[in-house]
C-alpha cells in the first residue's frame, strides 16, 4: 500500500482533514508525511474513550477545520461532580533547601525540636535526652543550659520547642526562666510536664490558631507520670493537628485528639477528628456552656482535678482553653491559693465574663473537688515576653524564616476567628431593572460605533453601545438610591468593564448593590455581569480646603495641536453624535500628556465620556498603529463637589502614566473655575489592532476601501487586524445582520478567511459601482451570498439594487482576492470569471505527467522557480475550477511568463474549454508573517482574451 503517495496526492488536491476508521498507526504515517503542512489527522477509535466519547472528539476536530457536522450526537450522561474546593492562593510561600528539609522531616517525624548546629558542621543535633524528674511539683521554671534548652525561635507562633523540667527544689532559677519577660526563650510555645512530657503554653502557635483546646495531664503526687483520663469527651477543634503535643497517654484513655506515639511510630490525627475540623473554636462535646473558665465535666481524675484557662475575651483572641491541674496540697512554688508561678504571669481579667464564670477580678478559679485555686495561664504572653530579644542571632536561618510563617498564620487565623465571633452585619442587597434599549435611552443613538446611510432601518448594524462612563453614572446612582438618597458619592473605587453593553436587541439588565459588612459608606455595584464598582458614600462632599491642588504644567513639554475641536468630530476623528460631542477646544498636546476643555453635556455620564475622547485624540495624534482605543477600567474616581450643569465648561488635563502595545493609562484632573472638581487615577484603556491604512475606512467606510485595487480589475486584501478583538470591530463595521450570522456559524479557524473574501468582494463591488458613477456605497448594503453550488453573488440590501454581476472571491493565510465583472441580462452565470491564490511554498503536487513536462521545461527557461511556478499551476487550476463551475478536470496545458493557458473538461464527445488564465506574484508587507502569494485570475472563455487565444 503506498500511502505515502496517497496522503501526498490527497493533500494536493486539497483535501486537509484525515479520519481513521480502524485501528492502527495510520494516523502518525499521516501526520509524519504531511509534517509542516497545514492538515488535521484523527482517529476515529481510541482505546482510551468509548465510541460516543471519540466521536464527539471526530467530530470537534472536523468542526474546527470548517467542516460540516451533524450536532445531534447523543449527549453523554450527566457527569458527577465533586464539591468545589476553594483555593488560598495568598498565602506566604517557604523554600528549605533539599538537605535543611530532609532533617526538618527527620525531627518533625521524631516529635523532637532541633537544637542549635554543630558550630563545626552546621548540622542540627537532636536534643539531649531528658531525666525523667523525681515526684514533685507539676509545674516548674529552669534556668538555660546547654544541654537542656531549646533553640529560641522567633514569635509565639513557632515550632514546638520543649521546655524541660528541672528537678525539685529549683526554684531560684525561677527568677531567670527563659519565660520571663525581655527572654528570648519567652516565646516557647510549651510547658513542661512532670513526667518530662511537653504540652503547649499559653500564647504558643498551637494557643493561638483557631481556637485549639491543650489538655495538660495531672500527676498524681509521687508517681511522676500522667494519670488516666476518664470518660474524656471527644473534642472537635479547628485543626485537629494542632491539638495538643505528643504526650505519652496510657492504652486505651488517650484523648481522640492527642495523637498517641507511645510505640515509636509519628501517628496522625484520627481521621473522625480530621474530617470535622473546621476554623471555628469548638469546646469538648460535654463541655459546660456560657463560661469562659469552664471545667468539661468527666475530666477529674483520681486525685486530681482539671479547670480551664483562657486568657483573654474570645473576641480578642483565637480563644484556646487550656485544661491545666491544680498543684497538690503544700507546692508553693506552682500555684497555691494566692500564689502563682514565677515562670508565667498572671492572666488579665476578662472584660466580658459570661455567666457561671468566676469573677473576673480573681486570678485563679476553684479546682473541682478540691476547693484549691489554680493558677490562670495566660493564652498570650506580653509583648516583652512574647518576641525574642531584638537583634538576637538564630543559630538556624530557615527556622527563624519558618517562625515568622507560623506567626503569620497564628495571628490571621486569630483575626479570622475574632471576626468570626464578632456580630455578623447583614447586607441589605438591593436589585434594580435598568432597560437598556435605545428608546429608554435615546442618547445612545448618538454613540453608535459604525456609521451607516440615512434613514437605515437594522439599528443593530450601526451598533449603539452604553458608554462605560454611562455605566459609571448607573453605579453611583443605584449607590445613592440604596442610601435613601442622603448620601452623595465622593469616589469609585475599582470600576471594571468587562464586556459591551449594546442596545440592539434591547434588554433588561439588573443593577445589584451590596453594602459592605465592614465599612457602611462602600457599596459594591455591579451592572449586570458586564461592569462593576465600589461606590464610596459620605454625607456630603469634601471641604474646600480638602480638595487637592491643580498641576503644575510645563509649558516647555507642549505644543499647540493640530486639529480644533470641530474638526475632530467633522472628519470623525470621534465616532460620536451630537449627544456626546463636549469637546469644545483642544488647548495643547504634548509626548504624554493632553489638556482641553469640554463643555458638559447632559447625557449622563457624557461629560467624563469626553474625557476618553480627548485621551483618544492624544493616542490618534501621536502614534500611528494600535490607535483604537476603549476604556476597561478606572481604579479611582474621586469627586470633590457635585456634577456640574449642563452647559458647564470644565478644564481637563490628561497626563498618560503607562502605554504598551496592549493598554494605556493616564490620571486625569477635571477643574471648574480654578477649583479641582474630580480626579481619575488609573484610567485604563485597551489598545485595538489597526494600520494607517484601515483609518480611513474606520471613518468614512461609505468612501473608502480596505482592499486595495490591482493591475487586471482584481481586488487584494491583507488581514491587518490579528488580534481577536479588533476583527470584531472589522467585521461589524463590515457585515450586516444576516453576515453576522453566517459569520458565527463558522468554525473558530474558517472565520478569518471567510471575512477577509467577503471583505475582498464587498470592496470590489463597491469599487466597480463607483466607476460606473454611483455615490457612497456602505459596506452593509452589500450582501455577499452563495448559490447551491457554493458559487458567490452580490445583491443590494435596504433599498440598494445591483446590476448582474459575476462575482468569485479567494482567500489564503493573510490574503483575501475578489474580482467582479457585468453579466449581461440573461446570460447564464456560468461559464464566468474566476480567481485563485495559492502560497509560494516547497510543496509536493499531484500534477499529471504532461503538467509535470511542462513545469519541468519552463522552469529551466529561468526567470522563475519551480516553486512559485508549481504555485501559480495550482493559482491557474483553480481559477479555472470556478470560472468553469462544473467540477469537472482541468490541465495547464500551456505556460508563458505573464499568464497560462488551462483547458477544462467538458461533456463526452465534446473538445475541452480552453482559458487564458493571468498569472502574478503578490507579498505580505511589513508586519505581518513572510509569506509570497500566486494570483492567478481569468475573465472566461467567452471575453476577448479566450477569444484571442482560441484563434491562435
């Protein structure tokens, strides 16, 4: 089988979309043959996918090349969905390198804190093993050794560092305990217990996020080790890794969020705990509502008892409560009645103490069953206490960078909760129905983006827009309505304009208006899904001296422009009718900036519209390309008085901050008799694709073409709007309403061709009405429409009548042609004219053997390569195809330097149709990518030049 040849012969002959049927590797065969050419290759079976699935995907792919499909394909169930899961995608980001984090592991799997580095190798090394302490107080303060303490760290919210017990009778190192105030050491987010287990301080990372609930086991006296815990309560917390240190819990009485690696192995939370954590503080199941010393009942032990901490108002904190045992009978030194650690300073009183708790003047609340007081533990140390020494050294970088991290998310996850238990404020919201329809707004007659004859019924092809300063005006009056109208607005904050708002097919667009639940003077508006804002209200507009001073101008940095005001309406420098032209003189121009004055309109939102217009000027004035500009955004608007009157003149001066290829942005102070009245930062505009060359035709179309006229009566046009957006401003300002349709039924990729041939053939037809003395002639008048054979013809649209005429169009990459001739009344289209082009490119072509004899000879005759001639073959090939209009085969069968000469099959019996086919090169200019075209074009064999060539 010789596929090769056949994918080669098929692609020559034009075709460009290859479906496997079966299975195999046809389709890399293709793809490795045709590589670097333009094609698409699918298979139509996939192990991967069942046959529905693939064939949705067959038939995609066709689609997008331009081909045809059937769109009823059965329609695959409705696929599950999982939950949607919102990203945080603000938070700090921290990269150890590959060793420092391989030891991080190590001691984070251990459940130890790393000491400081081996001065001679900088490795970390592990902590120096604890004595297990001799029966005595619980709680007690060490002094700083070198074998005992932990590396300081930087904040509060820290890593856990453990805070070894010293033996009994210590206690004149109390007094120089790393918690006491101004230590470095302050900041240990852990306290020792007596069995040399570790549990968080109050005020550590864990105490601070979100509310987390420590469990501190007491000892009972003499024993040194924790006793059981019964009937403990599950506990839901915020996070439920953070529940408490890893503390040894005898079998079968651990708490279901302590997690338990008495057997050597890290475990993690139990995944019940995991599944509910939520960022809300939650007490034990059982614990004792409406207290902030609360005591979860069944949590006494055999004797000893537990009572609750917190330190401060839950509105002021995350809130953690940490369960911490009273002191036995006679251990002065850790929290006998009147008495209190040395190592840790007492707990500020609550200002909001709910009911059933202790008076807030007491520092210490009853054990239960006791009747001892136990000391209170602060939930967050002083600010002397808390930080680390200014200026101390960190014997590890990466944990100093890793603390401040952790600080971090300790101290917005206390904001969160504080903000979460604060009084929720309820947003009124408010929907208003604006209709936007050019009878609810006739202004807007006057700012429609494309000119079109007078008296032109379809609105739609003049294309009325809301301006976005319009939609500005929308905003700030659905604000100030919502505010009973005793409020003014003074700023816009954040205005974006994300799509066109068009008044053809009229709708109904809501205006939503929330108010914001922090601060009651902003209002976030939106216009639908096209437009929003926050909208700032105060009672009345700034003072006098408030408002800003004017700018200084340099004199020395303008010019006088070159063009009045009147001239950039009359010659359309504006787009704009009468109801939005307020530029009233253009005072100076310089390299960035512009200043005139404008005389207010009274259509709303016309007055800062024509402050877009003057920075319109300035890009129009100044530069040549990319000179269509809209706005999309404005970050601040800020009015220091109210609108003024129409009528009102208003200075405006335009100082452009930003220009890129893709956007500009300028500031903007408006002043009403010397005084500043607004000021705009961040006026934001996007700039459009255009060329010197399109300008006339934006402006006046009904005079100007954008193809260009070619030796031979053929039309050439170039794509000079790459960009998206742009095209679809070439395009309305181009095609009617039927157009438009039949424009969007075309694939993504076909649609650029297709316009530029309409673009091409509207251009001609207009060009030859002209010639034959006719008027303006408006692109929308002309329609472009095929016959059943896909052959073009042109007809007259709202009153515009045509003669006959022959019309036949051809695109290729950035190139569209057309060229029209008159029919006579009566003759048949067909046999006609005829236009083709092809790309100067290396190319394999299924000429047959007298073609290739052919190519062979006049290329050796030099003044050409055998590429561009094979091009200007296919060019000539394909003229003829549509000139002759009966798909039969056609041959060059002649070749000279300026044309060829092509025969056409006819009936059996019947001698074949003979054309003179014209033949000339053509090139993309600057701009663009490098390409080089063959056109080739024949008027048809019954005009003088195949009548010439006949008789010869």
């Amino acid at each position: 089988m010789r596929f090769r040849l056949l994918t080669q012969a098929l692609h020559d002959a034009g075709f460009r979309a290859f479906v496997q049927m079966g299975t195999g590797q046809l389709a890399s065969l293709i793809g490795d043959t045709l590589q670097g050419r333009d094609h698409v290759v699918v298979a139509a079976n996939s192990p991967h996918r069942d046959g529905v699935t693939q064939l949705r995907r067959v038939a995609t792919a066709l689609w997008t090349e331009g081909a045809p499909v059937d769109p009823a394909l059965p329609r695959p169930g409705a696929a599950r969905r999982s939950a949607p899961v919102r990203l945080n995608l603000d938070g700090a980001l921290v990269s150890l390198g590959g060793a420092r984090l391989a030891e991080l592991r190590g001691v984070l799997a251990a459940g130890l804190s790393p000491t400081p580095p081996l001065p001679e190798t900088g490795v970390l090394r592990p902590p120096a093993p604890q004595p297990t302490p001799a029966a005595g107080p619980l709680y007690t303060a060490v002094a700083p050794d070198a074998s005992n303490v932990a590396p300081p760290h930087g904040a509060t919210a820290g890593p856990h560092h453990p805070a070894p017990l010293s033996p009994p009778g210590a206690d004149e190192a109390a007094a120089s305990h790393p918690a006491v105030a101004g230590s470095p050491y302050a900041a240990s987010p852990h306290v020792a217990t007596a069995a040399g287990d570790y549990v968080p301080a109050a005020g550590s990372a864990h105490a601070a996020m979100a509310g987390t609930h420590h469990l501190v086991p007491p000892s009972p006296p003499g024993t040194g080790q924790p006793t059981a815990v019964a009937g403990f309560a599950e506990c839901r917390v915020a996070a439920c890794g953070d529940c408490g240190p890893r503390t040894t819990w005898p079998r079968g009485q651990r708490p279901c969020c302590a997690p338990a690696w008495g057997d050597g192995r890290a475990r993690t939370t139990p995944r019940r705990c995991r599944r509910r954590a939520r960022l809300r503080p939650r007490w034990c199941n059982r614990a004792v509502a409406g207290s902030q010393y609360t005591v979860p009942p069944n949590a006494a032990t055999a004797g000893a008892d537990y009572v609750a901490v917190a330190g401060t108002h839950p509105a002021a904190v995350a809130g953690p409560h940490h369960l911490v045992p009273p002191s036995p009978p006679g251990a002065d030194n850790v929290g006998a009645a009147g008495s209190r650690p040395a190592a840790v300073p007492q707990a500020p009183a609550s200002p909001y103490p709910a009911a059933g708790a202790a008076p807030a003047a007491s520092p210490h609340v009853a054990a239960v069953g006791t009747g001892q007081a136990a000391p209170l533990l602060p939930t967050a140390p002083d600010a002397a206490s808390a930080r680390p020494v200014a200026g101390a050294a960190h014997p590890a970088p990466w944990a100093a960078e890793l603390d401040a991290l952790l600080r971090e998310t300790a101290d917005a996850a206390a904001e969160l909760v504080a903000a979460g238990r604060a009084r929720p404020v309820v947003a009124r919201v408010r929907t208003y129905d604006v209709r936007v329809s050019s009878e609810a707004m006739p202004y807007l007659r006057d700012h429609c983006f494309f000119p079109q004859r007078p008296g032109w019924p379809d609105e739609a092809d003049r294309w009325p827009v809301v301006p976005a300063t319009t939609i500005v005006q929308h905003l700030i009056d659905a604000a100030e309505h919502t505010a009973d109208g005793r409020h003014v607005a003074v700023a816009v904050h954040g205005a974006r304009f994300d799509q066109w708002v068009t008044a053809t097919p009229p709708s109904t667009v809501p205006v939503t208006v929330t108010p914001s639940a922090t601060d009651p003077a902003h209002y976030t508006v939106t216009f639908g899904r096209s437009a929003r804002g926050v909208v700032q209200l105060a009672p009345r507009y700034p003072d006098a001296a408030d408002r800003p001073a004017p700018w200084r101008i340099d004199p020395a940095t303008e010019r006088i422009p070159e063009h009045t005001a009147a001239q950039i309406y009359d010659e359309r420098w504006m787009f704009h009718g009468p109801a939005f032209q307020g530029l009233t003189r253009l005072t100076a121009i310089g390299e960035m900036q512009v200043r005139g004055t404008i005389t207010t309109p009274a259509a709303p939102g016309a007055l800062l519209d024509n402050v877009g217009q003057l920075l319109g000027y300035w890009i129009m004035a100044t530069r040549t390309e990319r000179s269509v500009v809209f706005p999309v955004g404005m970050r601040l608007m800020r009015f220091y008085g109210p609108p003024p009157r129409p009528g009102t003149e208003v200075e405006c001066l335009v100082r452009v901050v930003a220009l890129t290829d893709a956007a500009l942005e300028a500031d903007v102070q408006l002043l009403i008799g010397g005084e500043v009245w607004a000021e705009l930062h961040g006026w934001h505009d996007r700039r459009f694709d255009n060329d010197p060359q399109t300008r006339p035709v934006e402006r006046f179309p009904q005079r100007n073409t954008l193809s260009q006229p070619q030796p031979g009566g053929w039309s050439l046009v170039y794509e000079r709007w790459p960009d998206l957006a742009s095209r679809d401003l070439i395009m309305r300002n181009h095609l009617g309403g039927a157009e438009r349709a039949e424009y969007a039924r075309q694939s993504p990729l076909g649609r650029r061709q297709w316009l530029l041939g309409r673009i091409a053939a509207k251009d001609a037809v207009r060009r030859w009405l002209w010639e034959q003395g006719e008027g303006p002639v408006f692109p929308a008048e002309i329609r472009v429409c095929e016959d059943e054979h896909g052959h073009p013809y042109a007809v007259g649209v709202h009153g515009r009548t045509l003669p006959p005429l022959d019309l036949t169009l051809a695109h290729r990459a950035e190139a569209g042609v057309a060229l029209v001739a008159p029919r006579h009344p009566g003759e048949q289209r067909r046999p006609g004219i005829g236009i083709g082009i092809e790309e100067v490119t290396e190319r394999d072509v299924a000429f047959d053997p007298a073609e290739r004899a052919l190519l062979t000879t006049v290329t050796a005759s030099g003044g050409a390569s055998a590429t561009w001639w094979a091009a200007a073959f296919r060019a000539a090939k394909e003229a003829v195809a549509k000139a002759d209009g009966t798909g039969r085969d056609t041959a060059v069968v002649g070749a000279e330097r300026t044309h060829l000469t092509v025969e056409a099959a006819t009936a059996p019996g019947h001698p074949p149709r003979r054309y003179r086919v014209r033949c000339t090169t053509t090139a993309n200019p600057s701009g663009l990518p490098g390409r080089e075209y063959a056109v080739a074009w024949t008027t048809g064999p019954g005009h003088r030049d195949q009548d010439e060539e006949t008789d010869q």
